[in-house]
C-alpha cells in the first residue's frame, strides 16, 4: 500500500478489499432500516412479563429468551451502525443512523429496566424453587446470581427505568468529544522527512515522532497540541461532565465511589488496581534508566517527550507493507495451534478488517462485531511496525470474541473487559518472540528490543500513569472541586514529570495530553490494559516455553466467555491477577530485555 499520497483519500476511493464487510450483517442500509422499524415493534413485547416473573418458572424462562433475542437484534444494529459511522465521521448519513441506533437502545434499556428490580422483588427461596422446577433456566444460573449480588446497588423499577431513560443524555459529553476529536478537529500541515508539506493527522501522529529527524518530531509533537491547546477549555468541559456522569450513577446505585461501581461489574476487587500503581510506583527507577539509556544513545544534551518516539537504532528498515505484516503475524502466532491460525487466515479472507486511513475515519484501531456477526477490526494503516503489533492485537481480541461466541450462549458469549487485553496483548508477546528469532539482520533485533521496551513503557508504565490521572480527577470532582483546563493540565504535567523522570524535559505540552485520549471517557478501562499485559507475559511465556496444557489452557480461557468471574477464568489459564505477582514478575522481563539493549548497544 503506497503512503505517498499527502492528502488523505476519501471513504469513496478505497479498494473494496481493504474495507470490512459490513454487508454480511445488512446487505443494505434499507434492510437496517427495516430491522430498526421491526425490532421498535418487537421491544414493547417484553413488557407483557411486568408483574409476572414471580407467578412461574416458565414467566421467567420466558422473560430471558425473549431479552437474549431481542438484545441480540440489537447488538447487530447497534454494530453496523456504528462502524459505518466510525468509517467516516463526516458522513452525515451515518452520524444519523449510529443516533437512531443509540435511541432504540435507550428504548430497549428503558423497556427492560423492570427486570432486574422484579427479580429482587423474589425471595431467594422462590428463585432457588424455578431453577429447580425448570432445567432449561438453570442456564442463567450466573445471571440471577449476578442480580442477587447486585442487590445493595439496584433501584426501584421506576427509578431504573428513569435512569434508562437519562442514559443517552448522559453519554452526551462522551458523544461531544468523539464528535470533536474525530471530526471537527483540523490539524496543520507539517514538513515530513522528505521535505514535503503534508497533513497531520491523528493516525499518522506517532509515525511522526518515531522520525530519525528532531525537527520533524517537534513540530508534529507543537502542531498536535498547539491544536488541541486552542480547544482546551472544551476539552475539560466534556471530561469533567463524562467524569460527573460516573460519579453520578455510582452514588446513586450506592456505590462509595466510580471506581468502586466501575470495578465491581466484573467482581474486580479494587486492591487489583491499588496493587498495580503501587508495583509500578515501585519499579519507576527502571522507567527512568531507560529514559537515560535514550538520552546517551540518541546523543541528546536533553531529552523531550517528542523524543521518546524515535528509535534508538538508525539506518533500519522496517517498513511493513500490509500483506506482509498478514504474513508475520500468522507465523507468530503458531504457536497457538492450527486452529488458532485458520481463523485468523478467516479474517483475512472474508474481510473482517478495515485496513486504510482515511478522511473523517475514526483514529486508533478496535475490535468490535457482536453475537452473530464476524468479528470486524478498524485499523489506520501506515505500514509501520507498530501497525503489525496493532494487527496483532487487534487480531487478539477478534479471535477471543470469535471463540467465546462459537462456545458460550448468548448471555456468556461475551469477555469482561478485565480480560480483553490479556488475549491481544498476548498475540503481540507472541510476534515479538518471532520476529527476534528469525529476523537475520542484529540491527532489525535492536529495533525489536526497542519496540518492546517502548510497547511496555506504552502499555504497562503509561497507562498506569494514566490511571493514577483518572482516579485521582475523578476522587477531586467526588470532593467538590472544580476541574478546569488549568487544573487538568497541572495534574497531568506533574505526573508526566514523576513517571518520566529528571532526565526528561516536561515540556509544557506534555500537559494537555489528556485532552486527547478518549480511554478516559471508559470509565475506570485503562489500567486494565496494565494488568492484561502483565497476565499475558506470564501466559505467553508459559506458552513459549512448552509448559505441559500451556495452549490447551489458553484456549479454553478464550472460550469462557463471561461463564466465570473473570479472576477465576484467569486464575485456569495460570495467573493469579489478585496479587502483585503477575506485575512484578513482568517488570522483571523488562529489566532483563533493558539489560540486553544496554549491552548490545553500549558495548
């Protein structure tokens, strides 16, 4: 795929084969319109059970069938609504079929708002009674203990159904952003290696900083800010009203906190967050040899965060065409089995991944789908070796999802997202022990060390900091201060400064990052990425070095789905993520692989 174009192509002049297959969900748009209409017929249907859950087992067999069916039509609405919006924002066809569809979810969720509550209406007598009357509901065995946990945190019907009803003006401050970042949002041109004027983007951002030329990384680095800087006041007014959101729905479900409520979804103690700013508090001096060991290589006087990007061996080339990336990764992940392999060449084959960038098309790269569809991956191209990783990761969470969905019924053939970043990040622990191992040129395996160091810094050490950020803002507005543009930046900035270290210089810049990273508006989702990375070091590792079940292990985790809580399903695969252990003993891998880059490139 040439990159040589300076302007980005319009969503019209891609080739159909680097675009995903969005019609094997609706062949047509007027066929989604047909569903829309149908299924905003159907919904009402659920109502009939109101007041009826008690009277018998087969009233609330039937209950959850009829919510399986129409949650599934949902998702599939919901799905190929949103990605035909995320192809390109400015399309204002799109943007009004993705609002169509969050309102019949706003309707569907108000619909079923009743469930929930009726349920807590019941003595556990009378439950444990159905599920022993009627074996068929012994299937959402864990969903009723699910509710039945949840008991201290839910409202009455008709206060749940009032909250059903808010939700979508509630979301509006995470709706305003994405609108912001990825449509409205307009960067200059800057001077790229070559000497030409081209556009900067989002998507071609990093590519910039990774630049051997400090005069093209710092002008990327002023002219992404100096952007968002115009915008800054706006930027803290929608983080703010998404952060007053959070604490809003956890203190009404009598929650003590956001994170408490956000944490407790997937029965995640909140020491499992507490124990990975403390591990990675602690093992901060090796973040900084590594700045340091940057600083000498590099032969900077000083070191800017616009240098962080670029790496420390010159003269390598490792431009990755898209085909060969497709090609690398198979060959990574065979360790996984054949099977493993098959679906990821099913992807390929059937157009699961949207590959290019292009004018108005969502930054950063998912995996989304939903139950009954193909997994579907967005990608922004730009023939790096970060894209192959991204690939790969992606190429995780798609294969998780096809795998918990082929397994698990519909109620459980969804993951937590505690463990989303275990599979992905997995397959990129994977690649990396391949490419080192067969790659012949010394110069390509330095780059490769380089990577990882900077894949860990990105994931483990970075995403903690930011999740030092978004509970700290977020305990600040819980107490009544105000969270302006200022003070956003001052948080931001001093942590920056902590993380990184004296031998880097803040620049000013730096500070505004957090305008521009839509994981906070996630609630609580970043520092999983932290503790998935760390879960997968220790899961590939077992898997690499041929321990005995290693794969079949592994496999069966990406099969669980949600049957189990997602500690449990973790602690099968053989990691314990309820104690500091997993994150030590991946820090331990990083001073290992920051010793043999020392080495190799001071000696």
């Amino acid at each position: 795929m040439a990159k040589t174009s300076k302007e980005l192509p319009k969503r019209s002049e891609l080739p159909e084969e680097s675009t995903w297959d969005l019609e094997a969900i609706f062949a047509t748009d007027e066929k989604w319109e047909e569903e829309l209409k149908k299924l905003k017929a159907d919904i009402p249907e659920i109502e009939k059970y109101q007041g009826k859950l008690s009277e018998s087992a087969q009233n609330l067999y039937g209950l959850f069938q009829l919510q399986d069916e129409l949650s599934m039509r949902l998702g599939k609405l919901f799905t190929y609504a949103h990605m035909r919006y995320d192809q390109d924002t400015t399309n204002s066809f799109y943007q009004a079929l993705n609002a169509k569809a969050e309102n019949v979810l706003t309707l569907a969720s108000s619909s079923m708002s009743f469930i929930v509550p009726e349920i807590l209406e019941m003595d556990e007598a009378t439950i444990k009674g159905f599920l022993e009357e009627k074996q068929e509901l012994q299937a959402y065995q864990k969903t009723l203990d699910e509710i039945n946990r949840q008991r201290p945190h839910i409202l009455s019907q008709r206060e749940e159904a009032l909250l059903a009803e808010a939700s979508e003006p509630l979301s509006n401050a995470a709706q305003t952003f994405s609108m912001l970042n990825n449509a409205d949002l307009s960067f200059p041109s800057i001077t790229n290696d070559d000497g030409e004027e081209v556009d900067l983007t989002q998507g071609r951002y990093i590519g910039f900083l990774e630049s051997e030329n400090r005069d093209v990384r710092k002008e990327a680095f002023k002219a992404m800010y100096d952007t968002y800087g115009e915008f800054i006041n706006t930027f803290a007014s929608t983080l703010s009203g998404n952060l007053k959101t959070n604490n809003f729905n956890a203190k009404i479900r009598n929650y003590a906190s956001a994170r408490e409520a956000a944490l407790d979804d997937n029965h995640i103690p909140e020491q499992v967050y507490d124990n990975l700013v403390e591990a990675v508090n602690e093992k901060l001096p090796l973040l900084h040899r590594y700045v340091a060991l940057r600083k000498k290589v590099l032969e900077l006087d000083d070191v800017h965060m616009y240098d962080m990007y670029t790496p420390l061996v010159k003269d390598v080339d490792m431009k990755i065409p898209y085909e060969k990336a497709q090609q690398y990764v198979l060959e990574g992940l065979a360790p996984l089995g054949d099977e493993y392999v098959d679906i990821v060449k099913e992807g390929y084959e059937n157009r699961w991944i949207d590959v290019e960038e292009n004018k108005g098309k969502r930054s950063g790269a998912y995996s989304s789908g939903t139950y009954g569809t193909n997994p579907y991956i967005l990608l922004n191209w730009q023939d790096s070796l970060n894209d192959t990783f991204t690939l790969a990761h992606e190429l995780g969470h798609s294969v998780h999802s096809y795998y918990s969905r082929k397994t698990q019924d519909f109620r459980y053939g969804n993951y937590s997202i505690f463990v989303a970043e275990v599979a992905s990040t997995t397959n990129e622990a994977l690649l990396n022990d391949y490419l080192l191992k067969n790659l012949d040129d010394e110069k390509q395996k330095l780059y490769l060390l380089n990577h990882y160091l900077e894949g860990f810094r990105g994931t483990v050490f970075r995403q903690t900091m930011f999740a030092e950020f978004e509970h700290d803002i977020h305990k600040r507005l819980q107490d009544g201060q105000a969270l302006t543009a200022e003070k956003l930046t001052e948080i931001y900035y001093d942590l920056n400064k902590k993380y990184f270290g004296d031998d880097v210089v803040s620049d000013e810049e730096i500070g505004l990052e957090w305008a521009r990273i839509p994981h906070f508006y996630m609630n609580y989702y970043v520092y999983q990425y932290a503790t998935g990375y760390s879960a997968a070091t220790s899961l590939a590792n077992q898997i690499l070095s041929g321990k005995d079940g290693a794969v079949d292990r592994y496999i069966n985790f990406l099969k669980a789905g949600s049957s189990e809580y997602p500690i449990e399903i973790l602690k099968k695969a053989g990691v314990d993520m309820t104690s500091k252990q997993p994150i030590l003993d991946a820090m331990d891998v990083f001073e290992e692989k920051l010793n043999e880059l020392e080495i190799l490139l001071l000696k």
